[in-house]
C-alpha cells in the first residue's frame, strides 16, 4: 500500500456518514466551524461528567471516534438552554444535536448505565406511553428508588412532608400507585407511536439509501 | 455656488474616499470630465481615520497627499463636497443624478486660519474620531481636509455663536444665509463608491459594547494610536484614562457570523495583526496583545506579516471564538471567556482594554441605491449587465482593504471610460 493509500485509510471513516443517517439533526455537523462560543456559552460550565463540549464532540465524530463519543455522558448533560444554539455563527441546532446523540446511544444500547439524565429520561417515557398520561406518584416512587430499597426509603423520608402537605392540598392521590388515571384512547396512543415509529424508520432508511 | 458643467460625455463618481479619489483621477487623467460627490464636508473617506497601513505601516497621509495634489492638478475634476446623489434617471450614456447640497456655511474665502474656532465656545460630538471626543462647533474636517475649509456645525446657526464666529472672521469667509441646494448633474456613466461602514458592534450583546466602556472596536482603537486622535496617539483606555497595556482582539465580531454578517471582511486579521504593533510601540516593556481568532486569514502575501507578529513574544494568539464579556467592576476590565480549540480549557481572562475587529458593512446596504442595481446577500453591489453605466468601486462592492480598494476603483473607472468614449463615438 502506498503512503498515501495509507493515510486515506486511517483518517477513512464512516461515522460521520452513520451520524448524518441516524442521528437527528447530525447532517449539521459538518458545518461546523470549530469556533467555540458554543462551549464558551454553555451554563453547565463543565461539571463533572461533561468531558467534551459540543465543538470537542463535533471534532470527534469528524474524527471517527465512535465509541469515545457515544459512550460519553457529555451529550447528557445538555440542560436544552438554546445558549449554543442562539449564538452560533453558523446556525447549527446544537441542543437538537446533542440530544440526537444521546437517543441514538442510547437506542444502540451503548450509552452510560447510570446516566442520571438517561434513567430519569427512560422512567418517564416509560411512565407515559402506558397510559397516556404521566402518573407523579410512580414517577417520583421510581426515581426514589432508583438507586435500591434502602436509598429509596431514605429518599422517601426526606421529602415526607412535602407529600404530607400535598395530600392535605389534595394534589395527590395515594390511589394513583394502583393504575392510576388514563388517557381516553390508551391504545390510539399506541397505534399513533407505532406509526411514528415507522415513519422514522423509513426516514432514516431513505437517507441511508441517499 | 459655482455652475457645474455636465454633459453624458462627463463620469459621476458617488463617494470621495480612496475608491471615489482613485476612480475620478484615473477617468480624469485618461482626459474624461469628472463630478465627485461626497457626503462629508472633505474628501479621504475612512482611509483618512487610519493611523497607519499595513503591511508596510506607513501612514495614509502620504498616500492621500499624492491623491489630493493629482485632484489640484486636474481641472478635470469637480469636487463637491457635503453633497449626496438621492437620485438618478435615465440609463446608460445618459444619466441625471439629483444632487443634494447641504450648506457649510462656510465659502471659499477661507484661509482655515482658525479664528472661527477660537472664539465659538460650543462642542459637538468629534465625527473624524468616531465620537470618542468633542470638537468646536466651528471645525476644520481633519487636519489634512481637502478642501481646507472650515464648517459651521447646523446646530450654531441663528445662535450668537455663530454671529461671533462670523464676527471673528477677517476674509468674509462665513455666510451664514447658505441654503440647501438641489441640482442635477448629466452624466454618461456612474461610478458608485460609497464604502463601507463598521458593523454595529452593539448588536453582538455578549461582548457588551455600549455597555462596557473598555470594549472598543478596531477602528476606534486606530483613533487611540493617532497622534491626531483624542488621546494624542496615547493608548489609554476610555473608562479611566489608564494605560492600556494588556490588549485583546477579538476578531471576526460580527463578520463570519449567519447572526450578523455572513461575509469574511478580509481586512478585520490584518488590522488586528497591525494593531499589536501600536501596543508594543507604546509599551516596549510589558505591552501585551492577545487575539483572539478562528483562523487568521492574512490572505496571499500578506502571511509574511503574519509570521513576523507571530515570532514578537508580546503577541500571544489564543485559537477561539470569544463567547462572552463580562467586567471586573473593582478595575474597570472586561474578562473575556470562553473555550479553546488547541485542547478544550475553559479560560476567563481579564484584559485592560478589549478591542472588536468589527466586520465592514457596505454603506449601500439598506439604503437604496437611487436607481435599480444588483447587490448580493450581504448588500455588496454586484457586477451585473442590468446596471449598465453604474458601476461599483471599493468597499461598496466587496469587504476590501486600502490596496484592493484602489485596484477596484481602477478597474470601474475603465468601465465608465469605456461608456463615455461609446456616447462621444456616437455623437461625433
């Protein structure tokens, strides 16, 4: 192999490609331009578990580095403030990106296990496709014991009084952990994410094949 | 007011900064009539608010002192000065141009001896410095103003002041019952150099220009270093007067940017470049300048300059787009914070004074040219055949420096020639 054949085979990658295909809004990321007001504007100022700002994360995937940025918590941390997204120069949503990220990690199953964001994500798209509609009691019930029984108990005690207040208020029915209040038309709601499901599919299907 | 002669045999040039100056002279020295138009009470443009060039970082007095001696020597050209086409009929060969005169109040007696100055106590906001100091409501344009004319600033007139200024004049010079004049000008063809204008650095709210007295932009920066400027050529910063020492430029602030201008302004890396000579020139011991940038776009041979700022060790290049401003309200410093491309570190560094290499915005944009000619999305006027004898120059066409300016309004002064020869053909 010649020198050169050499080097297009190491900076040869397709995920940039599979980013554009699959992830939301991932056909953006080449526009960027590697400024840095996106990473300088976010809020979240680097808390621990944001490794990579939005420009790093661009420059990975331009890179090729499929693992480092899909198992990455960063994307995760987005709080959706639009900052980046206001001040880019070029346009790029990058909030839609970042969460187009996250979603297609987490659809690969490859994204971090106990993200916080991503359980409390997955509690309460679970919550609601059931019945329609989002029941608190077991959504707050499930986020207490997220980490185990014991934790879930000591979660439990610490927000007692607010319960006990909120009972009193009426604003919350002890009833609701036994099924709890539905929407009218459960399985429309189904149906209707069934269908969307499809669409997305056949998108996706159809710019792969672009 | 003098009779301008015009026939469709004569070129109009619209704007009298370098590219109007360059357009008139070489249409006039190929033996063509010339009517120049300018806006301000003298000619030089923007070019004349420079401190110095680059990359040779000679002065622009030089270089408009050739320009204005060719102009004295031609008696092709006719200057007129506080005068704005706003109109122009009929297409190419033979154009009228509606020309609006606003009154100086000042004729041409006038020695710019100065006793008008001396005696009228008003101030008014000092233009030629971008407002960063006051001049006397009686003011001579700049020091090197062609016409070397006085003007009485609107705002005197019918007070005392004026009576005083008029009063104090040995040569009759002040005529105070000038009034707004129209008239039409014929022209064969137009040569449109109405240049450009600094992008309005209080729309960029993060840096917070307007807000924040140490946040200037390039060109007011260039005033600083003037020894004709506000500060006598010292760099010291607006808030306090102190001395500037520790210098950012933050470049591409507003340009490169789908919020603000989507063009590259070309000229913003160089301007920064140069300017970090001012600042080690003024502080050889500890003078620092940190820019700021994306990429630096010193285009074609200008990479040499670049290299030569890049080995000065008081120049530091930081590889990142500053995302916002804030201000140490103890010390009057803006802190610049934001993230770096050359290993993702979070940095919030405090400077004594933040310079914005603003984007240029061509003048024509939003204003509607007084006839119908094509403009790109940025507003810069295109070369189009639908134009026909309007022709761009300079900065009204394209983000330009000095050199490339000049270079334009050549190419469009051949254009005009061209037309004019066809109408004299065709009448001969």
């Amino acid at each position: 192999m010649s020198a050169n054949a050499q080097m297009a085979t190491k900076y040869k990658n397709n995920f940039l490609k599979e980013v554009e295909e699959q992830v939301e809004m991932g056909e953006w990321v080449k526009m960027c331009m590697q400024c840095g007001v996106c990473s300088g504007s976010c809020p979240t100022n680097f808390h621990p578990g944001w490794e990579h700002p939005p420009q790093e994360i661009f420059m990975m995937i331009r890179a090729g580095k499929r693992e480092e940025v899909l198992t990455s918590p960063s994307m995760w941390m987005c709080t959706s403030c639009y900052n980046c997204i206001v001040r880019c120069p070029r346009k790029l949503p990058i909030t839609h990106i970042m969460h187009g990220l996250a979603n297609y990690a987490h659809r690969l199953g490859v994204a971090p296990k106990m993200q916080p964001t991503r359980s409390f994500a997955k509690l309460f798209w679970n919550n609601c496709v059931k019945t329609g509609r989002v029941n608190e009691l077991k959504l707050s019930v499930g986020l207490y014991f997220k980490d185990g029984l014991s934790q879930g108990i000591r979660n439990g005690m610490a927000m007692k009084d607010v319960a006990l207040g909120l009972l009193k208020a009426k604003r919350l029915n002890p009833f609701e952990l036994f099924g709890g209040h539905k929407c009218k038309d459960q399985n429309g709601i189904h149906a209707m994410l069934k269908k969307a499901r499809e669409l997305e599919e056949k998108r996706k299907a159809l710019k792969a094949a672009a | 007011m003098t009779a301008i002669v015009a026939t469709n045999e004569t070129i109009l040039v619209v704007g009298g900064g370098i590219s109007g100056m360059t357009a008139a002279l070489e249409a006039a020295e190929t033996g063509k009539q010339v009517v120049l138009v300018e806006k301000t009470a003298a000619l030089g443009g923007r070019t004349s608010q420079l401190y110095r060039y680059f990359p040779k970082m000679c002065h622009p007095t030089c270089g408009l002192e050739i320009n204005l001696r060719r102009l004295k020597a031609n008696p092709r050209i006719k200057v007129l000065t506080l005068a704005e086409v706003t109109g122009i009929t009929g297409g190419s060969g033979d154009y009228t141009a509606t020309v609006r005169i606003t009154p100086r109040y000042v004729n041409e007696n006038c020695t710019a001896c100065g006793e008008c100055a001396k005696v009228v106590s008003t101030q008014v906001d000092d233009q030629f410095n971008y407002k960063l100091g006051k001049t006397k409501a009686a003011y001579l344009p700049n020091a090197m103003a062609y016409p070397q004319r006085y003007v009485l600033d609107a705002s005197i007139i019918g007070t005392a002041e004026a009576e005083k200024a008029k009063a104090a004049c040995k040569y009759g010079a002040i005529d105070l019952d000038q009034k707004e004049e129209t008239m039409q000008i014929k022209a064969g063809a137009v040569v449109w150099a109405t240049g450009w204008q600094p992008y309005d650095a209080a729309k960029i709210q993060p840096y917070g220009y307007g807000r924040f007295k140490n946040v200037i932009t390039s060109v007011e920066f260039e005033r600083l270093a003037d020894p004709h400027g506000p500060t006598r050529g010292k760099l010291l910063r607006p808030s306090d007067g102190k001395e500037a020492k520790n210098v950012a430029f933050i470049q591409c602030a507003g340009s490169r940017d789908e919020n603000h201008l989507r063009h590259c302004s070309r000229f913003c890396c160089m301007a920064s470049l140069k300017q970090t000579h001012y600042v080690h020139e003024n502080f050889p011991e500890d003078g620092k300048s940190t820019i700021y940038y994306i990429d630096i776009r010193a285009i074609d041979r200008f990479e040499d300059f670049y290299q030569k700022v890049k080995a000065d060790s008081s120049v530091t290049f930081t590889k990142s787009k500053v995302a916002r401003i804030s201000l140490n309200e103890a010390t009057g410093n803006p802190i610049c914070h934001g993230v770096d491309t050359e290993g993702y570190h979070r940095y919030a560094n405090e400077h004594d004074l933040v310079v914005l290499a603003v984007g240029m915005e061509p003048s024509v944009k939003g204003m509607s040219i007084p006839a119908s000619v094509a403009a790109d999305s940025s507003g810069f006027i295109e070369a189009d055949p639908l134009n026909g004898g309007i022709f761009g120059a300079g900065c009204a066409t394209n983000a330009l420096d000095v050199n490339r300016s000049v270079q334009s309004a050549t190419a469009a002064a051949l254009r005009a020639v061209q037309v004019v020869n066809k109408v004299a053909r065709a009448e001969a």
